[in-house]
C-alpha cells in the first residue's frame, strides 16, 4: 500500500534551467538523482521500463560536452514516455508483454524534445492498450495514487502522472483519447493538459482511436507545460491530423461557463460536491468572469464514446491480435474490444450524424464564453471498488472527460485542493479547439503563476550574468541573515510583495523559520524583497538552506515569477513533523516579528531613521 499522502513534485524545468545556467546543478546530477530515486522506490508500477544509470550518465556527458548545449530550451531536463508512444530501441509494450516490439524511429514529438536537450529516462505505465481510467488494467504491479489509502492512481496514463507527481522528472508525455491525460493528473495532484487534437504529431504513437488520438503533457506547472509544448507543437506533414497552432491569448476579460450545481453528477460523493462548490466560488477572485451554461450537449456527446461504434475502432489497431492471442489481452480489456465488433457501418454513420448535430450545438454555447469549467473527476475509488465493477466506476470517472475530442476541445486538469477527508480536487479548464493558449492562461489564474507563454531565449551572457532572489524572512533587509547576501555581493532591488496566492508559515518553536508556501485557494499577498546577487553565488545559497527551506519559483504581485525562498516538499506534504503555524495575517515576517516584539523592527524605514 502507499503510503504517500499528497504529491512532492521536484524541481520545475525552469527552476532546473535556472540551475544549471548558474552553475550550482548539471544534468548528470539530475539523472543520478532520478536514479536514486526510482531504485528506491522499486517496482510501485510507475515504470514498465527504465533507461540504465550507466546509459542516462553518458547521455548527459556527451550533452554537457557539446558546445552552447547549455542554451537549447529543455537542455537537460529528464522525461518520461508513456509506453505506447515509441522510443527508438526501447520496447513498446502497451502494458502487454506478448504484443511487445523494439522500434526503430522515435515519435515525431518525442525526437523534438530530444533534440532540444530533454534526456529520455523510461517508459512509464498505462491501462494495456491505452484502453481505460483506472490504471488497474495491466499485467504489471497496479500504481496507487500518491495521495495513499489504496486510491486508484487513474488511467491509462498511470504512470506519467505519478512519476511527476513523485518528483522523479518535471514533465512526462501522455496520451488522452477519452481522458487519459487528464484523470491520472487530477487523481495525483498535478496539471494535465490535453492539447487541440493535432498540434502535437501522433506519428510514433500506437492509436487506440485514430481520429481521436492525442499526445499530451503532465506537469506540476503551467510554466512548465509552456516551455515544453512550445518545443513540441509544430506540422506534420505525416499526420493526417496536424493543423497550425491557434492565436495568442491577447489579454481580454475571460468569460467562464459554469453549468448548474445541480447539472453535475458527483455520484453520492458529497465531499467532492462540497470541494468543488468552494472552488468555484473562488474563481472570481482570479480575475474570470462567470456565466451559466448547460452541459447537456457534452454529455450527450460522451455516450457516445464507450456507448457507441467509436469502441469499433479500437480494432482497426488490435483486432488481428484479439484474434490471434485473446488471451494475452487483461479480460476487462479484451471485453470492450470484442464488444465492439457488434457494430455496423448503419452505426457508425448514425454515431456522425448525432455528432455533428452536437457539435452545432456545442459551437452555439462558445459564443457566450471563453471557456468552460467543470469537475475534472466528480469521486474517487479505490483499487479493490475498481477490481470488483471496471466498467461501471470507468464510466463514472470518464463522465466529464470522455466529450472532450469527439467535440474537438482543448482542456487542462488542475488541482484545486482536498475534500475534507483529504482527496483530490480537481478543476477541468475546458475550450473550443485552438484556444489552447486562452485555456492555459485560466490554468495560471487559478494555480495564481505568473504566466509566460514563450520563455525568450536564454544567451550566453544570461546564463553567467546575475539573479535575482525574492526573500521573506530571515534574508530581508536589517534581519540576521542579510549579511549573507551582502557579502555575497547582493543588492537590494525592490521592497515588494507576492501575488495574493501564498500563505507564510512559521516553521519550529524554539528558532523558528518563515516560509513561504503558494495556495490554490485563500492566498494572501506576503512583503518580501527581491534582491540582485552574482549568478555563481547562487549555489553558496543553496548550501546555505535550512533543511525546511527551498530554492523555487516565486510569483511576485507584478505578476513577474522569479526564484526564491519556498517551503521544501516535507513542509508542503506533511512528510515529517514540523511545528508549523500560518502566519500570513501578519502580512509579512517583520509585521510579525513585531507583534510578537515591538521592539523588533528592521524596515527599510527603521534603518534610515535610526
């Protein structure tokens, strides 16, 4: 049984960008890490297969050799593959050992981000045949969520999602068909982005439904699924389905569609009900506009999927093999696969024809929003509830994913909390095709990011120059540990505060630290200052940290996102026992510190008086 309560991302790409440009990381550590961290957790059925240490060290050495390496935009950044998308020389398997193949090429999008210095570090596991979302369906160890108690990790994309939500790579490639992508994220606790269905090429990908089919990403970010998707979207002439990017989210007031409470099925879970309502509630305060919208059309659309020929053609891919070897297939699987040999081309013709009629529908309701919100998952189960009834708890868990690309939308999972008996929570940004960026943006507004929808491209003198760091304690200006930075060479830049979105927290009783830590919901804005310091003595910093502390992305009231002081993962999951007390009425450490100690008081104001 796991035993993990909640995800413990590691560093965000940007954040290891950010490293290794000044020095104090390279990418051989990065993999020796990701080593380290895989054989201890051994075989938990996040990994079907993974790369050797001795393979990953001499990938990252011959890429740390090449000259200006350094500068490609995922440059040594580790990445898992799901394991039905080929990787040249490494088996393909779809979780079924007998249909297991060892390709020669590497999918379109995963060759892209390999030739932007992204390192290939396994196969991650998936429901066989991408063909569920639960992630019990696989001859190999069932994957639990990180949030423990025996609850499902989600499916097919298993083990994409919980090898970011691990903290063993920043990003993972999925896929997400029927809400593949998207489930296994929120169940994990992390972004799923589900891009329009043909801006990242499907060559290389083994299609469950073809003209269904897309590739996509998991991340602990937004950030993070900028830089990587900007890597990975491009034409293909090779697929069918590749068409252009949309436009720029231009900055407009975004409308949110919002169907009746009473509209969605949370099936008998209140928790979940009551979770969702708070969340909801909150969208406003990040700047979104809200309007009524029914969701009838959607749903009707889902049916279609599971209740419908579309099952049908699953077999354009695997019926010779349900032929052949029926046996090799998981008996759940192989059920839905025989069951769509009953349909007839009058089906199928039918299915289209309540399609478009839906879709006219559906194109109707976008002229009133920008996008639509709605639960990523209305419950959750555990493994033993999904063992004993697969297909009823996979029609529930796929009932506000499975319209998604039979109407052509793009949509992001993302978390939004707990219920009160600690589960998931998660929000499902949902918009019309090519409206990826606007969908994003309303991903940054709720997680409270600072958004950067194309990174500029880092240069030489960039990546050696200066840094800047947001401090919150013990750092500030007059405070005990200012000295460091001034021998350091540092240098005040601003006095300023975060955006709304983090609370500050005082770690320990006898020598307490403050530390900040970023909130989906009920932030508060925190005075911090955000000093300039020579690159090369960022890592004399990081030697520094208190074991409770951090180096991470800090999201600043100006909605600039810069490095900075951050609560570790133990603060933020509860992993060991810490005296902690939020804080953040106080408004800041020094407020604090003299409420606590009038005396106490090391303003910038203070010190000029004085």
């Amino acid at each position: 049984m796991n035993s993990d309560q909640g995800p413990a991302v590691g560093s965000t790409v940007t954040e290891m960008l950010a490293a290794y440009r000044t020095g104090t990381s390279t990418p051989t550590a990065t993999v020796e890490a990701f080593s380290t961290a895989v054989a201890a957790r051994g075989d938990d059925g996040t990994w079907i297969t993974v790369v050797e240490r001795a393979e990953l060290l001499a990938a990252a050495a011959a890429l740390e050799a090449r000259p200006d390496a350094v500068l490609l935009p995922l440059y040594g950044i580790p990445f898992g593959v799901k394991d039905s998308i080929d990787v040249a020389g490494h088996p393909t398997t779809l979780a079924c050992p007998d249909y297991a193949y060892t390709p020669d090429s590497t999918a379109a999008a995963v060759q892209a981000l390999v030739d932007a210095g992204a390192i290939f570090v396994g196969k991650t596991s998936l429901d066989q045949f991408a063909t569920g979302l639960n992630g019990t369906r696989t001859p190999y160890p069932i994957p639990r969520s990180v949030y423990g108690n025996d609850m499902i990790s989600g499916g097919s994309s298993s083990g994409s999602a919980l090898a970011v939500a691990l903290g063993q790579v920043p990003f993972c490639v999925a896929t997400d068909t029927a809400g593949s992508g998207r489930v296994p994220a929120a169940l994990n606790g992390i972004v799923g982005y589900k891009p329009s269905r043909g801006l990242i090429s499907t060559v290389g990908l083994v299609p469950a439904c073809k003209s269904l089919d897309c590739i996509t990403l998991m991340a602990s970010t937004v950030e993070d699924l900028d830089v990587v998707f900007d890597v990975m979207c491009a034409e293909d002439r090779a697929d069918g389905w590749s068409r252009p990017r949309g436009e720029k989210y231009d900055g407009h007031e975004i409308t949110v569609g919002l169907p009746d409470l009473q509209q969605l099925d949370f099936f008998g879970d209140a928790a979940m009900f009551d979770a969702h309502s708070i969340a909801r509630r909150a969208l406003p305060e990040r700047g979104l506009r809200t309007t009524a919208v029914d969701l009838t059309p959607f749903l009707e659309a889902g049916l279609l999927l599971y209740q419908g020929p579309w099952v049908a053609e699953r077999l354009v891919e695997f019926d010779e093999f349900l032929s052949e070897k029926p046996d090799s297939i998981v008996p759940v699987v192989r059920e839905i696969f025989l069951g769509g040999r009953k349909y007839s081309a009058v089906d199928a013709f039918r299915a289209l024809q309540s399609l478009q009629e839906l879709r006219a529908r559906v194109a109707q309701l976008w002229s009133s929003m920008d996008v639509m919100i709605v639960p990523t998952i209305g419950t959750t189960f555990t493994v033993p509830e999904v063992l004993a009834d697969p297909i009823a708890c996979n029609t529930k868990l796929g009932h506000y994913t499975h319209f998604g690309n039979l109407l052509d939308l793009t949509a992001v999972a993302v978390p939004a909390g707990l219920t009160e008996d600690g589960r998931p929570v998660s929000l499902m940004v949902i918009g019309p095709a090519l409206s990826d960026d606007t969908v994003l943006a309303v991903a940054a507004m709720i997680l409270g990011e600072g958004r950067i929808a194309s990174p500029p491209t880092p240069t030489e003198e960039s990546a050696v120059d200066t840094v800047d760091i947001v401090v919150a304690g013990h750092h500030l200006s007059g405070e005990r540990a200012n000295p460091q930075l001034l021998e350091l060479g540092g240098s005040l830049v601003e006095a300023t505060s975060t955006a709304p979105t983090y609370t500050l927290l005082r770690i320990g009783s006898t020598d307490p630290i403050p530390g900040l830590l970023r909130v989906p919901l009920g932030g508060s804005a925190i005075d911090v200052e955000r000093w300039r310091l020579p690159a090369a003595s960022l890592a004399v910093l990081a030697g520094r940290l208190p074991a409770v502390l951090a180096l991470g992305r800090v999201l600043l009231a100006d909605g600039s996102d810069v490095l900075g002081y951050v609560c570790d993962a133990t603060v933020q999951t509860g992993a060991e026992r810490h005296t902690v007390d939020d804080i953040s009425e106080f408004g800041g450490w020094r407020a604090y510190s003299r409420a606590i100690n009038p005396a106490h008081d090391t303003s910038i104001a203070a010190q000029e008086i004085s």
